[in-house]
C-alpha cells in the first residue's frame, strides 16, 4: 500500500484533480481489454513530460512499481499493475506536436488516439501505416509498447518499422533521446527498436518521431467465400507466389460468418472462410492487381466474389471484418479471449485445424479472424468470466494451443504481446539463453524491478 504522504507529493506534481485513490476509480483501472485483473494503488494522470519525469523520480526513490497506461485496448494484461504500486494514465499527454511532409515523420505524444492521428495526417495527404483494429481508441504509446501491426502488416510491417526515434524517461527518472527525424540511422544500438514492443518493462515514453507515408492514390477491395479453409489459405499463397504485395488480405471463418448472420441478419453464404483483399497504388497499378487478384480468387475456389473503388462500396466489403470482434459477444451472451498466435504462411492451414481441435476438445467455441498475409491467426475463445469452470477450460486450451503453434515453426504472439496472458512460454518460445539476455537487458536500465514488473516473464 502507498501511504498518505506519497499521495499527497503525487498531488503536489500533478494536482488534486489527477491524483485518483477512490475504490471506485482504481477498480477502472484495474482491468484493460484481456480477462485479467490486478488494482493500482494510486492512479496519476500527468499533463506534461516534467512531471512524468517527477513521478517516476519519487517512485525510484520510494521503490514502488510504476505502469504505464494508455487506453487499455491491449489484449494480453500489459497495463495492468500485478505488483501494485502506480498507474501512469497518460492519456491527457495527446497533442500532435509536428507534422512534416517533407521528411516524411510526426512527432507525437504517447496518449494521442491512433484514428485521430491518421485524420490529422490524412489532411496533409500522409498516413501511419500501422493499424490497430482498436484504432478509433487505441494510443501511440500502447501501440508503441506492444509492438502493434494489423491489417497492412505485409505491404508496411508493424509499428517497429515505422518509428525513428524516441524520447523516454528512465526509472531512475532521467530522460533519454533514442534516433533521430532522419529516414537512415546506423549509430550503435538501436535503443529506439528495443523500447518498441518492450511492453513499459524498460521506461515510460514521452514522445515519439513516426515515419509516415503519402496516402496511396487508388484502392481496390475484393471479397469472396471458399467452402473449404484450406482452399483459402492457399489462395493466399498463390497471391503472394504471384508477386502480388496486398495491403490486406483477411480471413474469417464460418463462427465468425454466422455470428455476423445472427446478428446483421445479413444472409452470408455459411462457408468455411470469408476472404478480403485489398490493394493500394496507382490507379493503372491497382487496376492491373486487382484483375490478376480476381483471377486468382477464381482459380482457387472462391465464389460470390465482389470487388469495390468507391468509397461507399469499399465501406460495405468492410462490414464482416468490422464487426467480427463485436457480433461475438452479441450472440453468444458470452466474453472474447483474443489470441494471437503467428505461424508460416505454408501453415495457415495446419495452424487453423490446430485451434479448432483444442478448442473441441475443451468444449470452447471459437471463431477465427486472420491477418492470412502474414500468417497471423486471432483465435476468439467465447467465455463466461464469471464461471470459473469455463475460464479454466479456456486456459487449458491454450496451454495446449501454444506448443502446437511452436511446433508448426510459429510464434506465441504476432502484434498483440506477451504481457502476462503469454509470459509462461516467454522460455519456450525464445529459449533459456535468449530469455536471460533479456533479463539481462532488464536489470541494466530498471535494476530495482520497478517498470511493469511481472510483464514478459522478466523476473
């Protein structure tokens, strides 16, 4: 517990107002997007880098654990304070500092929301490749931290990609620049890519200098339905074989599809799979892909295939990727447990057959939504959080899931994380040596053990 005098110099830093200790404001804080749950002590909400700078100084003076937090989206526990101590909300930091099309970057505050970014950026006719689902709330900072892709991982990577440099206040409450606005960088370490995906476990970032693109000039979306998932997970192999680069290329199972019935009453073929591709380029460029696309959709099986440019049409191909995650629970009455697992495009199939086998055998319904161009798969395990029965099957499944993945050369997490939800395989799936290096990274920059503990599995 943090007594009355540490509160009391949190409220002489950033104000009564943002100094939250009510039982009722810390039960917010206390859960993000996963299932999991662990309370902060005190919440503060800073307004500015100093004082950041000056809570994380009294948190390493007084020894007590510090999360940093954004708005929770993040799917596997990351921003949830597991040893108590101080929860660093720092959504009021969301001012866009810079936009420049010139060199090509921005410069950001961590708290400032993902769709609000890309409309300001769209404005100058620039956008963020990286995109999150959980765009229209989701911070810089989060996605920063959890190393976050989405749809355009194929064609853009994910946000380590996309990231020049970094300001970030250390545990010990010093501040640090990592790279630099230029587009090549080659001094030393790169310390920017190593605070990207470091989960909070290493500092608290205090702004960030992104890389941005110019907005493509034309698009092309394409849908379709297989009757058979390995059908579509190959089509994805075709395209790629044949030299095609898509922005996207998703696919959604048959529980998705019909949870999307039930609840759209949309009257969707109950298929295997449902397959979105899209492209972007030059109007001629996109043009030529997307006849070669609709020729390869063909060949590999699909049928009710459609293909949109216009804006509004584009928005209605939408509407099955948009509102997977959301129909789940409509129908089911039940809670998502995402997962995020991430195998070779070879093995989309065998990654597929894997998690509809455990989750049988476990009695768990499960739906599946795939970025399929890289090889990631979202397996959504319906849930009732208040039956313990049935959480414990659900982690069992995944328990049995996870090597599975691993055996078939694929990876516990591919945009989401590790956080607390995957930090048992953190061993398995980096091997002892690479794991205490980590550790070992760790102890370097947060000897006390006072950023994010319990995250990745770095104890």
């Amino acid at each position: 517990m943090i007594d009355q005098r540490i509160v009391e110099e949190l409220r002489g830093i950033v104000g009564e107002k943002y100094v939250l200790t009510d039982p009722v404001d810390l039960y917010v804080y206390s859960f993000d997007a996963s299932l999991l749950r662990a309370k902060p002590d005190v919440v503060v909400r800073p307004g500015s880098k100093e004082e950041v700078v000056e809570v994380v100084r009294l948190a390493y003076r007084e020894r007590i654990p510090v999360v940093a937090r954004g708005a929770g989206t993040n799917l596997v526990g990351s921003a949830l304070p597991v040893k108590g101590g101080i929860v660093i909300d720092l959504t009021r930091l969301n001012r866009i500092l810079e936009i420049n099309p010139v060199d090509l970057y921005c410069r950001v505050e961590p708290g400032v929301v993902h769709a609000v970014l890309e409309e300001e950026l769209g404005k100058h006719g620039l956008f963020w490749p990286p995109d999150p689902g959980s765009s229209d709330s989701c911070t810089i900072g989060g996605i920063l931290s959890q190393c976050a892709s989405g749809m355009r991982a194929l064609k853009y990577g994910g946000a380590r990609e996309w990231v020049l440099a970094l300001e970030v206040v250390l545990p010990t409450g010093e501040v640090i620049r990592t790279g630099t606005p230029t587009l090549r960088w080659a001094v030393g370490y790169d310390l920017t890519r190593l605070f990207v995906g470091a989960e909070g476990t290493l500092g608290v970032i205090t702004e960030a200098v992104l890389k941005v693109f110019p907005l493509p000039e034309s698009m092309v979306r394409l849908t379709g339905f297989f009757e058979r998932m390995e059908d579509a997970c190959k089509f994805v192999g075709k395209v790629l074989q044949a030299g095609i680069v898509p922005d996207a290329l998703e696919i959604m199972d048959r529980g998705i599809i019909k949870a999307i019935n039930e609840w759209m009453k949309l009257g969707l073929p109950e298929v295997d799979a449902y397959v979105m591709v899209d492209y972007c380029g030059f109007e001629g460029e996109v043009g030529e892909a997307s006849r070669k696309l609709e020729g390869l959709l063909a060949e590999a099986g699909a049928f009710g295939i459609r293909k949109a440019t216009a804006k509004e049409e584009i928005e209605e191909l939408y509407v099955v990727r948009r509102e997977a995650a959301t129909a789940l629970p409509k129908v089911t009455g039940k809670s998502n447990l995402t997962h995020d697992f991430c195998v070779p495009i070879s093995k989309l199939a065998e990654g597929f057959e894997a998690v509809y086998e455990c989750a049988s055998k476990w009695d768990i319904p499960v739906a599946i939504l795939s970025h399929a161009c890289v090889g990631i798969i979202h397996p959504i395990f319906s849930v009732d959080v208040f039956d313990e029965e049935d959480l414990e099957r659900a982690e069992k499944c995944y328990e049995e899931l996870a090597p599975k993945i691993m055996e078939l050369g694929g990876a516990i997490s591919g945009e989401h994380g590790v956080g607390l939800a995957h930090a048992k395989f953190m061993e398995e799936a980096c091997g002892r040596k690479v794991l205490e290096l980590m550790r070992g990274i760790k102890r370097v920059f947060d000897p006390e053990n006072l950023m994010s503990p319990g995250k990745l599995k770095l104890e």
